[in-house]
C-alpha cells in the first residue's frame, strides 16, 4: 500500500511539473515576420511594454493596442498613447480591469480595425491564459510573444499561482 502511494505521488509530481513547464515556464510562443498588430496584456507592465515596443520598432506591425495606456502613474504608456512614434497605439480601456476585459478591448479594437492576425505580448507564465482568452474573442491569427518575467523568483512564483487559479477559471467560464 505505501509502495502503491508512493508511485501515485511520483508520477502526480512528474504530471504536475510537466504541466508547469509547458503552461507557465515554456509556453509555445511564436513571433512572425509580420502582424496586423502587437498587442499587450498590461499585468506586467514594464516587460511587456518593453517587449512590445521593441517588436513595433523592429517593424513586426505598425499598430500597437496597450490597454489602460492612459491609466495615470504609468508615463511610458502615457507618452506612447499621446503619439508621436511611427507606429500607431491604440489605449482602450478594459472592462472590467482584468484579463478578461482586456481580451474583449483588445478584440474589439481589432474588429473595428479589420486585423485579422495579432502579436500577443505578455510575461512568460502569463501566455497561456491570455492566448486562451483573446482566441474566445478575436477569431483571427495569434501568435504570442514571450517577455521575460522580469521579477524575483519569489515572486515570479506568487505569479505562477496566481495564473494556476486564473487559468482554472479560465477553464470554468468559457465566455470571451
């Protein structure tokens, strides 16, 4: 019986560390020659904001969508949604102010634009879930973009799970 108990709780640890690993450490991520547009997911502000203006410079769209760009106490977003680049930012407001939001603003600005393939930037463990709810609402092409977490590990594990319970959910509503 302990024998037995012990094989289950090894191969549940093998189980859940694959998991961790393709879903939150190494997710599939792709980033194209080209794009309609880069958009982010603003959790993770800085890496992701980095991210995605470095892959608009480097040309992969000339559109970028920063939800809560306007948000006030975030002065590099504010500076890019005011203008003033070579490409063009969208900052619509979520709503509600959560990932959820974010996917319907993101998809709603790609409606209205007539986009059909989009570059999602976000931090590494957080690809997953923001794949899984911006394909609920934009029916076009999604390729992810991975930013560096750009954290502590600590917290970086206070991320994970988070991202645990936010893909459960996730996985429950399956609405856009």
């Amino acid at each position: 019986m302990i024998r037995r108990l012990f094989v289950i709780g090894v191969l549940l640890t093998v189980i859940a560390s694959a998991a961790v690993w393709k879903l939150f450490l190494f997710p599939s991520a792709r980033t194209p020659q080209h794009a309609d547009a880069i958009v982010m997911f603003v959790g993770g502000r800085g890496e992701r904001l980095d991210t995605a203006v470095r892959l608009a410079q480097a040309g992969i769209a000339d559109e970028l969508v920063i939800p809560n760009g306007r948000k006030p106490g975030w002065s590099q977003a504010n500076r890019l949604c005011r203008g003033g680049q070579r490409f063009t930012v969208h900052c619509p407001t979520p709503d509600p102010d959560n990932t959820r939001g974010e996917a319907r603003a993101i998809a709603a600005v790609a409606r209205q634009e007539g986009w059909r393939h989009l570059l999602l930037v976000t931090s590494t463990y957080h690809v997953t879930r923001a794949r899984l709810l911006l394909s609920r609402c934009f029916d076009g092409q999604l390729d992810a973009a991975r930013a560096g977490p750009g954290v502590s590990t600590v917290r970086y594990l206070s991320r994970m799970g988070h991202e645990v319970a936010g893909l459960a959910e996730a996985m429950v509503v399956r609405s856009c």
